[in-house]
C-alpha cells in the first residue's frame, strides 16, 4: 500500500469532526491493507512506532525538521522560519515548500507504508556521536521522495503532533467495520486490546485471523490496560447498588502494574510507561516472590518510618526518577500494597470473581515486607464502609474502594464493579482530574512568570473528544507558576487541538497532554464551557483550583465526561 492513500485518508480524516465518518474513512484503509500494513498504520494514528509501554521515541524537535525541510526544499533557512511563523504548523510548511521545491531529486521512488515506517523506526534507532545529522538525513531522504500531501503527515508524525483526532476506540470500531461491515466485532477486539495495550498486535491478529481474536491469551510483559471505578456519593447509595461487597483503602500513591517471569521483572506505570529501573527496591522483593509467572496490581506509596506515617502523593513522586536512585530508595522507602491479579502461573485471572483472584493474591503475599496485600474489609452496611472511610482518612489516605464480590476485572474499561469513595465525601469540595488544552498569560502581580492560569478539559469517551470545563486560575504557588510556564511552553501549538471542543480562547493553546487534579466547590452549568453541551450550555465547574500535576495519568486517563454527568447529580 502506497503512504500517499494513507495521508489522503488521514487528511480527509482532519475535515470531520463526526465519530462515524472518521470509522468509515480509517476501515477502508484496513480494508486494503495487509495484516502488516495495518499493524504499521495503526501505530501511526496513534502517533507511536511501537506500543507506548516500550518507551520508543523519535526524538526530533522543530529545529531539526526545520534544517531537513531546509535541505529537501532548497529554500534558505529564513524562508522556511518565516512560513513557519505564518503557518505554525511545520506539516503545512513542508506541504507548501516540498509542493514548490527549488531543487529536484534525480531519482525518485514512491513511499509505500512499510518504507515509510520503517525509515521512522531506523530514525528513532539512531543514536551516538554524529546522530542527529544521521536523523535529519534520512528525513530529507523521505521528502525527497514525497508528495506534498505525505511530507505533511510525515513531518507531523515525527514531531508528535498527528493532530488526527483519532482515538483508540475509533481505530477498534475500524477494524471491525474493515471485516464485517459493522461493529460486530468491537467487543472482541476491545477485549484483546485491553489485554495487551497493543493496537498494531491486534490489527495484525485479527487481519490474519479474526478467530485468534475471540481467543486472545494474556501474555507477561504486555501490559493489561487499568480497570476505571465509578463514584458515587456516599456509603448508602454504595451499599444499595453492590450489597455485600469488599471495601479496600485507596492508596494516595501511584498505581503500578508488576510482571513477573523466572527472574526477570517489569513494572508499569497506569500509562503503561515501564517504570522498572526506578525501583530497585521493588524488583528484589518481587524477585523473591513464590510463582514463577504473575501479573498484578498495586499502589505504590512511600512511608515514613520517623514518623510511622505514609508520605504524601507529592513525596512520594520523588521515587519517579531516573537518577539518584539510591539516595530517593533510603530517603523514599516505597511499599507495595497490592490489590488485584491478573495471571498466576499460566492461569488468566481476569475472569476470575474478584473474591477468587483476591485470595490467590493473599496466597504468595505476606503482610510483612515491601510487597503487602491492601486492607481490605467484607462488609454489609453503610455504616462499616463509613467506619473504614474514616479510618482511610485518619490514616492520612485518599479514601476507600468498594468492590463487587463476583466481578471479573473488567480491563480497560469503567464499570460499577469498583466504586470510590474519596476524603471530598461530606465536603463541599470534590476533585476530577482534568487535561490542559491551553494557557494563560500571568497579568499583574503574576506578569513576571508569563503564567496566569490553565485551560481544562475532560475526555468524551463516546466521541473521542476532549470537552472544556474550567479555566484556573488559582491554587498555584509560584513556584508551580514558573514550572507550568516552562512546561507548557514546550507544548504551545498556533491552533486549538482538533479533537477539542471548546467556546472559550486562551492566549495559548498545547498539545492534550498534561493531567492536573483541580478542585471545585460544585458543578454548574455554563455557556462558556463544553463539557456534556445540552442546549448551548455545558458543564462547569464552579471556583476551581489546582491540587497538582498528575504525572502518573495521561490524557485519555482524565476524568470523562460521562463521571463529570454523573457528580453534577450530586452537586
């Protein structure tokens, strides 16, 4: 299949906003793909090489796309600058100047998928002395062998900045759509996904062999995607939608996933980042775990042992680092308070009960140790899940997590088969956790760090959008100002992202990329604001403030603006 089909899809895909056509566009593309031209493709709609848990990067910024349109086109470096200040946009310039160029290649040969892919992957793959110039050349070898139309999505790709507006569940409609006409296969194909976080794995099985997909196997090192709880208000509306169930402390820390086979271990952040050489600590004790194959999930939190106290999220962020790892270990010790499994020894315990998987867990844990089972409690009324709630909270904790006793883990998705209950239960003030899609300049006192405030949304999951519901302009101390002013920077786009809906203009716009937890006293609605829009009115949150930067989410692990529906009941 030649790159050029691809980027005309994609470029058609870029005019519609509708979930529906943007299926259609993308399953004729898998239609006519091969099982290897659909794993490479579906990697590139989701702006990656391979999938995200493998850390790969192309590490190419503006300044050097900038030299290779340079070279590729024959226009000076002035010119090049000067349309990417008109365009802010370097897929533009490279489309118009390659479209134009001064200078023409003597032999030239079209870009197939696979080509294209590849020279992307020897790309990333460059690395030592000299580099950087290797990266630059094999991009101005791709233009020149480009059309217009492919130089754009080619130099959008490689800066990470697809702005396709494509979601995962899009690109799985797609491929169900490309074999049977419809959505038939979706839940399959979901499943799979959620068991290997491995969009290209499942388009390349399924193309070959729908079949393989109804029987998909867990496999150790593919990380599974983390089950999502729904809220509720209070410990009454828990107990009348559950009955019996299991209550669990919640953790303030960060959620990690652990893979374990013979020796070797891996741990994987809630973004399916591999996490392993941050901990040390964590790897020995798993190491001398009993099975020789185990996937489960835990929360990461680290304690102080002077004060016999746990360390609060911001503490315990310290251990997420790359250097100083021995120094963070003694002055961070971390403990492991696990809470669900996935596999044991060959056995997928995804479709186990909860209570079943749970025992399993118990039986190579020990309360002792760097690696602890969570507490966890068998209740009946209201009243007990409000004993433990206090007791969470006494303890300096986030809350508590209520459980249904016969529930599978439902990877991937949000279901009621986990309830939380957070320390806002009985305050006025609750918290969602929200993406900045844009910023603000600082004005008075806050004009000396250029940062006066975020623009926030939260994820659409049945529209693949991201939906506005506050702008924030308090809860920062100044030095969060000058760290989000410098961060944000580095993510600042010309034009608002195209998967956002929005009413309200911030002087910046980013890349969808950060999580912040904002807290607000309720929920209103707005004109200003998008967010679950019913007659011209969206929803928004009333006198937000910023707790913190949630390194540990990613976007599309915000909060949804099904839940946003949901609290808005409550408010």
């Amino acid at each position: 299949m030649q790159f050029e089909e691809v980027a005309k899809a994609f470029n058609e895909i870029e005019k519609r906003s509708g979930r529906l056509e943007m299926t259609d566009l993308l399953a004729r593309i898998f239609e006519k793909a091969s099982p290897e031209e659909a794993e490479r493709i579906a990697y590139i709609i989701q702006g990656e090489l391979r999938p995200p848990y493998e850390g790969i990067d192309l590490g190419m910024g503006e300044k050097f796309v900038l030299e290779a349109i340079r070279k590729a086109s024959g226009y000076g470096k002035s010119k090049v600058e000067q349309e990417f200040e008109s365009e802010g946009d370097l897929g533009l310039v490279a489309e118009k100047l390659l479209g134009k160029k001064r200078q023409q290649s003597l032999f030239q040969t079209s870009l197939s998928v696979l080509s294209v892919y590849n020279s992307m992957f020897r790309i990333s793959k460059a690395g030592g002395s000299g580099s950087q110039g290797m990266k630059i050349n094999r991009l101005v070898e791709m233009y020149n062998n480009a059309t217009p139309i492919e130089a754009k999505y080619i130099t959008r790709f490689v800066l990470g900045q697809l702005r396709l507006g494509v979601g995962d569940p899009t690109i799985l409609d797609a491929l169900s759509v490309s074999h049977e006409g419809d959505k038939s296969w979706r839940e399959p194909i979901e499943r799979a996904y959620n068991l290997c976080s491995d969009i290209g794995h499942v388009a390349r099985v399924f193309l070959e062999d729908p079949e393989k997909i109804r029987d998909f196997k867990i496999e150790v090192f593919k990380p599974i995607m983390p089950a999502m709880a729904e809220r509720l208000a209070n410990p009454k509306e828990i107990i009348a939608k559950l009955g019996k169930c299991a209550v669990e402390y919640k953790y303030d820390g960060f959620r990690i996933a652990v893979h374990k086979k013979g020796n070797r271990v891996e741990i994987y952040s809630r973004r399916l980042e591999k996490m392993t050489h941050m901990f040390p600590d964590v790897v020995a004790a798993v190491q001398n775990l009993r099975p020789r194959e185990a996937i489960f999930e835990g929360e990461a939190l680290a304690f102080n042992e002077e004060d016999k106290r746990f360390y609060s999220f911001q503490e315990t962020m310290h251990r997420r680092r790359k250097y100083g790892l021995e120094t963070a270990a003694k002055k961070y010790p971390l403990y492991v308070f696990a809470f669900d499994l996935h596999y044991l020894d060959g056995e997928d315990c995804t479709t186990c009960p909860y209570l079943e998987r749970r025992k399993k867990l118990e039986s190579f844990l020990s309360s002792k140790g760097t690696i602890k089972p969570s507490t966890m409690r068998i209740v009946e009324t209201a009243k007990e899940i409000d004993s433990l709630f206090q007791a969470a909270l006494s303890m300096k904790l986030e809350g508590i997590m209520a459980k249904d006793l016969k529930a599978p883990y439902t990877a991937g998705k949000r279901k009621f088969a986990w309830i939380k209950l957070k320390k806002s239960y009985g305050q006025e003030m609750d918290t969602i956790d929200a993406v900045i899609v844009g910023y603000y300049r600082g004005k008075g006192s806050r004009a000396r760090f250029g940062f006066g405030g975020i623009l926030v949304a939260v994820y659409n999951d049945e529209t693949s959008r991201f939906e506005t519901i506050a702008k924030v302009g308090s809860g920062f101390t100044e030095d969060e100002m000058g760290r989000f002013q410098k961060m944000l920077e580095e993510d600042k786009v010309k034009r608002p992202p195209t998967n956002l809906d929005y009413e309200m203009d911030p002087d910046f716009w980013v890349h969808p990329r950060h999580v912040v937890e904002v807290a607000y006293d309720n929920i209103t609605r707005s004109p200003t604001h998008t967010c679950g829009r019913e007659k011209g009115k969206g929803l928004a949150l009333r006198f937000p403030r910023m707790i913190r930067i949630r390194d540990d989410k990613g976007p599309f692990n915000a909060t949804t603006t099904k839940e946003v529906e949901e609290m808005h009941k409550f408010s």
